[in-house]
C-alpha cells in the first residue's frame, strides 16, 4: 500500500468514501485488546477490494 500508518490509512478511506460501502462490506466490532476494550472495523472481502481500489 505504502502507507506508514495502515490503520489510519484505511480509516481516512472508509470515511472518505462511507457512502459506497454497504451493512454487509463493514462492521465495528468490540475486541479486547491490551488496552482494554476496542471498536474495530472489519471489512468483508468485497469491502477490502473496495477499500484497495481507493488507495
């Protein structure tokens, strides 16, 4: 990808572009991390190829 900060990349993408993803290409989910608990987003494969194609 190219990005040093993959996570905020994806991020500033998926909202970039919110509007083409649909319930079933994403989802926040709670994960339990070292820090405590987490919202994470997740995306589908579809979402993912999406996701790839805005980079």
């Amino acid at each position: 990808m190219g990005y040093t900060n993959k996570g905020k990349a994806l991020s500033t993408i998926y909202k970039r572009h919110a509007d083409e993803f649909t319930d079933t290409m994403t989802a926040l989910i709670e994960l339990d991390t070292a820090g405590g608990k987490q919202q994470v987003r997740i995306f589908s494969l579809r979402g993912c190829h999406l996701c790839h194609c805005r980079m």
